[in-house]
C-alpha cells in the first residue's frame, strides 16, 4: 500500500471523498437502509477514507449501537461525533473486536493484495445473520470517463484516463473487479447474495472528482510518459470550463448475509 496512487495524505483526497459522497452515498444509504440497519445496530466501516458515512452510520444506529470505523490512515476522520475509529491495515493487523452485524467496505478491496483473504476476514467478522455489503468500481465495464467522445478534447480526456488505469494495473489493481462481487460474495460462504451498480455519466460531482484525481496523480502521469504538463493543463481547464461530460467507473455493490 505504500506505492497506493490515491494515498489519504495528498491534499487532493479530501476533494475525492467530498466528491464520493456527493455521488456515491445515496446508493450506499440505501442500500445499508435495505439490510435493516438502525438503532443499536454494530457496524465496521472498513477503510473509510472520509466521514461523510461513519457519520451517517452513527445517526443511524445511536448511542446504543456501534460505529467502527477504520483505514490506514485516518486524518479525515478525526473529530467524528459517535464513532470510533481505528487505525487498522485489514492486510496485516487483526481484525477489530466484533461480532457486526453489518461490515461494510467502499472501493477497498480492489486495492488490495490478497482480496480474497480479506474479503474471508470481512465476512468472519459478522455475526450468523449478519450482512457484509461492497462496494467496488469496474473500469473495464466502462473505460471512458467521456463516453461521448465527441472531441479532440474528450479524446485527451479518455487517453489520460487510460493513463491512469495503467497506473493501476502496474500496481496489482483488478480494473474487471466489481463485477466479480457477487461470485466472490458466494464463494466465501454468503447467502442470500445479490448485486447492482450505479453509473453517473455527467454532473458537478463527476467533475471534481476527475480534477481532483489528476491532480493527486499528475507527476506519476508525467514519470512514466503517459502524459505531457501541457496535456494536463490542457484538460484541467476544458474541465474547469464545464466543457465535458464526464463520468465515473460503474459503482458495482453486492450484499451477501452470513449464514
């Protein structure tokens, strides 16, 4: 995790998890509403990044509940009224104190070595009865992040997106993950298990999101000759200017009860 492209440090990461939750925590919410969390409820937000969920977790479940929340680097997750948070690499250290009765991990795993074993982890954590529900990107489902590559800038846009995802291959990331949740999910011994995704194509959120993340990997661009400064600059501003429709990767989420 020490080469991970999207590390927690970068200034640009509180501008990711702004744009995360602006795109992403409605279909979360709903989807952790359908697994009958609510007062009481013990949960383990695993590699939690940012606060928009833990402190949605804790609303829910009160103070009679549990809020677990916990990442290798915790520095957005300081000051988070009823939650606790852990410094914790689910790779390496124990698992925390359970049992849950709901884990829950959002673009996690797919960054990880060895997913399987820790996905194995995940699901030892729950109680009998208990729901794990991930969350994982698929960049092979939809590798443009401007399916209407209707421009010579649109066309800059999906190069240096693919720049990017070479970046990530290079490092051991499954760009065809999500779409393997569900089998994943079976495999470990869940029942019940179903899926869906989500694919926002075009919006503010998208656009923050695609700035700040060129900015966080801008010079690992630049160092393996996948981009030019004047290229960056070039999409940086057409972004800026509200020029493009750009989307996210396919959100695939998958839920599986432990029997």
């Amino acid at each position: 995790m020490s080469d991970y492209l999207l590390a927690n440090a970068h200034d640009e990461a509180g501008e990711r998890f702004r744009a995360f939750a602006e795109l992403f925590d409605p279909v979360t919410v709903r989807h952790l509403d359908a697994l009958g969390l609510g007062p009481g409820s013990r949960v383990w937000e695993v590699g939690a990044g940012g606060p928009s969920v833990p402190s949605w977790l804790a609303g829910r479940v009160g103070p009679a509940g549990r809020v677990l929340a916990t990442d290798i680097d915790t520095r957005w997750l300081r000051d988070l009224d009823g939650c606790e948070v852990l410094t914790h690499d689910v790779t390496t250290d124990p698992p925390p104190e359970g049992p849950f009765d709901v884990v829950h991990a959002r673009l996690v795993l797919v960054h990880l070595p060895d997913r399987d074993r820790v996905l194995a982890t995940l699901v030892d954590a729950l109680r009998p009865g208990g729901w794990l529900l991930v969350e994982e990107a698929d960049p092979a489902l939809q590798p443009l992040v401007c399916p209407d590559e209707s421009g010579p800038e649109e066309e800059l846009a999906n190069r240096l997106k693919t720049g990017f995802r070479t970046l990530m291959s290079g490092r051991g990331v499954d760009l065809a993950y999500g779409r393997t949740l569900p089998r994943r999910l079976r495999a470990a011994g869940l029942a019940d298990v179903a899926a869906d995704a989500f694919f926002p194509i075009t919006g503010p959120a998208c656009a923050v999101l695609e700035r700040a993340t060129v900015l966080q990997i801008r010079d690992r661009l630049l160092d393996a000759g996948l981009a030019t400064p004047a290229e960056i600059e070039r999409h940086l501003a057409a972004v800026d200017a509200g020029r493009l429709d750009l989307a996210t990767s396919p959100l695939v989420s998958a839920w599986g009860r432990r029997t």
